[in-house]
C-alpha cells in the first residue's frame, strides 16, 4: 500500500513478528505507532522457529484424521503431536470445535482462504527485502520435503497431487537414488523427497532484531516489559489501555498477542477461542555435510534449517497449556529425529553441542485460519492474532491488512473468512 493515508497514533500490544509488521505499514501510512510487549520485543514464538516462508503450507492442521492422532497422543507422551489431559473446559471446547472442522471439505475451503494470504505475504517479503537494508538471511532456495520410507514417500504423493490439482503447487518429485546428489548432507537409501521451489526461509532473530533497529530509526517506539492489564471501553471505542507502565491512549488499538490474545476475550467483549501450541527447536553450529536446503522430514514432524552461521531443527505440536518447561526428552527426540535422514545427524557427538534450546507457543484457532479485522463493537480496535504455525509466514500480509483496516481502505485480499465476528 502507498503511504501517507493514516492520520493519529496507534498502540499495537505484542511485540513479536507480526507485531512488527502492523507497526511498519502502519508508520509507512502515516500513522506514529507504539509497540508494547509484555516480556521484550520477538521473544516469544517469533524468536526460534524454522524461518519458512512457505506457500506451500496451504493445508490447515485440521485435516481429516488429525484429532485421531491426536487422542492417540494421550497414551503416547513423546507423539510429536501431543494433547496433555488438563481440568480446562476451554480446551476441550476447543477440541470439540476443531473435531468438528477435520473433514475434507472444510480442510479444501480452508486452504482455498489462506492461499491469497500466502501469496500476498510472499510478495510482501521480497519487496521488503528489496526496498530496505534488512538481511534477515532472506533465501529463495525453496523447501524439501524428505520421506524415509516409500510408504510415506507414497502417501504424500497424493497430497502432492491435491495441492497441485486445487491449488496449483506443482513440485518437483526427487527420486531416492537422486537425493544425495541434490544435497549431499542427506543419506543413500531414501525413498524420495518432493521440491517446493517457490518457498523461501529466513533467520527470524536475525529479521526481529534488524527490523526493530529500523522501526526505531523511521519513529516506531517500543516498550519492553509493559503488560496489558485493562482496556477501557467508553460509547463503541477504546478509550484506554492500562499497563504495567501506566495508561496508554491512541487513535487505534491493535491486538497481536499470539498465543496470549485468548485472556484479552474479556477486555475486548468477543470470543477469542487460540489455545497454546507448544514447539520447540535446538539451535548448534553447522554440521558437516550440512543440508544446504531447509528440509521437512513429515514422517516424523521435523524440520531443519541452515543459516549462515548455525543451523535449526524444530517441532512438535504440543497442547499442554502454558507450559514453560523444556524436557531433556523432547530435546533428544528433535536430535534423534535427523538420524534416518543425514549423515550428520543432530545426535552424532561430533555437531551435539547445542547453542541454544527453545521453546514457543504458537497460537491456534480451531479452524485453522488467523484472526484479522476489527473488534466486534469497537470501531477502534483491530485484532492481529491466531496465525497457528504461520506467522512468520503470514506477518508482511497481515500488517498491510491491518493498515488497509486502520486507513480505511479496501482490503488487498478478502478478509472475510479471517473476521473476529466468526466466534
């Protein structure tokens, strides 16, 4: 969007990436904009996760036979899907809805909404990227998705096919006796992989900690360790924020609190159904061979990214509440996990060392689709949440939405599908 369109000040509550996105297309608009955080700026799920940057994720969690996998998790801790029995109405509530949404029609209905917000988000990011001095470890090398065993290798060949056939993701099909010479970090004796050359990846620390500098430098203001605690509400308007740090007062209130949105239902006055889903990721120093491709290992949910300067192997899908423990186990499973795979694995004592182990909430609708528009019954009040396993993925898009909202204009994609008023 151009610039120049917005008037006032605006206050954005979350400090992660998609925090960051609504604060550069809304100052790019004209408005001065404040960014508050609870704890400091792209701490929390934005800060460690693989870096895609993926169109070709167009498929929600909620496909056909996920809760199955799901329930089975109950009686197996280390299922890299998990959902931990908890005394929480809320998330079986939620179960109960996202049970309701794993068929295949709704899983079709659903990609076919996300996908005008992954392209839109792709081409956000190469005009950021072009547009400003940020690095990032912006790279166009595309995503592969690797398969130990030919019955995986099979299966996924018909998810090939649906996403080629609805949605026009065509891959490339690799076979196993032609993998070590596409990327020499993986072993003889795979069944195959599929090549999706029109994803990217980044560092998203990296991306944070640049776009922060840069916000800053243009008028962004930032305010670290600044908790929300009430919304004052006066005649369809907010009026004020209360915090931590004293009161806030803007033109506009925007709300991207990711897996945190969910306490703010009743300070705003709508439903906000996003449960915490637990992910975690081992950053170390670059194994030898190390992939030269970011890689997705789906048979057993794992993903791993080279950077620059390190390397990253993330994932699991845990519902356990606002758990903040890292197990010594999960750790150990996202290392034994690259064993089938490389010739380095992340368990091999010589690249074992980790530099850092980390954990995030990801915030999950129980239809699979992020939360984007305004407040029901506040003029005022615009909400940036729910991205599930997306919001890196979905920020550049996101922000320029959420400017587009604040300015008035019309949208650059259709929003309807991701409206607040749909709970």
């Amino acid at each position: 969007m151009n610039g120049g369109a917005g008037t006032g000040t605006v206050v954005v509550t979350g400090g992660g990436i998609i925090g960051l996105a609504c604060a550069h297309y809304l100052a790019r608009a004209g408005f001065r904009v404040t960014v508050i955080d609870r704890a400091g700026i792209g701490q929390a799920c934005s800060y460690a996760n693989c870096g895609y940057v993926c169109p070709s994720h167009v498929l929600p969690l909620n496909a056909p036979g996920a809760l199955l996998a799901g329930v089975q998790s109950l009686f197996r801790p280390r299922s890299a899907f998990r959902i931990k029995p908890q005394l929480r109405f809320d998330i079986y509530r939620w179960l109960f809805e996202f049970a309701r949404r794993c068929t295949h029609d709704r899983m079709i209905a659903a990609g076919h909404c996300l996908q005008p917000l992954l392209e839109s988000s792709m081409n956000e990011y190469r005009r950021l990227f072009d547009s400003t001095a940020l690095e990032g470890e912006w790279k166009e090398q595309g995503l592969l998705y690797v398969f130990e065993t030919d019955e995986g290798f099979a299966s996924f060949s018909q998810t090939d096919e649906l996403l080629t056939e609805t949605y026009g993701l065509a891959a490339r099909r690799i076979e196993g006796n032609e993998l070590t010479g596409f990327d020499v970090a993986l072993k003889d004796g795979l069944a195959g992989a599929y090549f999706y050359d029109d994803d990217a990846s980044l560092r998203p620390d990296r991306l944070i900690r640049e776009w922060r500098s840069e916000l800053t430098q243009s008028g962004v203001e930032f305010v670290e360790h600044c908790a929300l605690e009430r919304v004052h509400r006066s005649n369809g308007r907010i009026s004020t924020l209360e915090t931590s740090n004293g009161e806030l007062a803007a033109d506009h209130y925007v709300f991207a609190a990711g897996a945190w949105s969910s306490e703010l239902a009743t300070e705003l006055g709508c439903s906000l159904p996003i449960e915490p889903g637990k992910g975690y990721s081992l950053t170390m120093s670059r194994p030898d061979p190390c992939p030269q491709y970011p890689m997705l290992f789906p048979e057993h949910r794992i993903g791993v990214t080279p950077f620059d300067e390190g390397y990253r192997i993330g994932s699991m899908m845990e519902f356990v509440g606002f758990d903040s423990s890292i197990p010594e186990h999960r750790i150990q499973q996202l290392r034994e996990s690259t064993r089938p795979y490389l010739i380095a694995p992340a368990d091999n004592e010589a690249v074992a060392g980790a530099e850092e182990t980390w954990y995030g909430w990801r915030p999950m609708t129980w239809d699979s689709l992020p939360i984007i528009g305004r407040v029901p019954g506040l003029d005022n009040g615009l909400l940036a949440t729910g991205h599930n396993m997306l919001g890196l993925t979905l920020a550049p898009a996101t922000g320029r939405l959420i400017a587009e909202i604040a300015c008035e204009q019309p949208t650059h994609v259709d929003i309807d599908a991701f409206s607040p008023a749909r709970f």
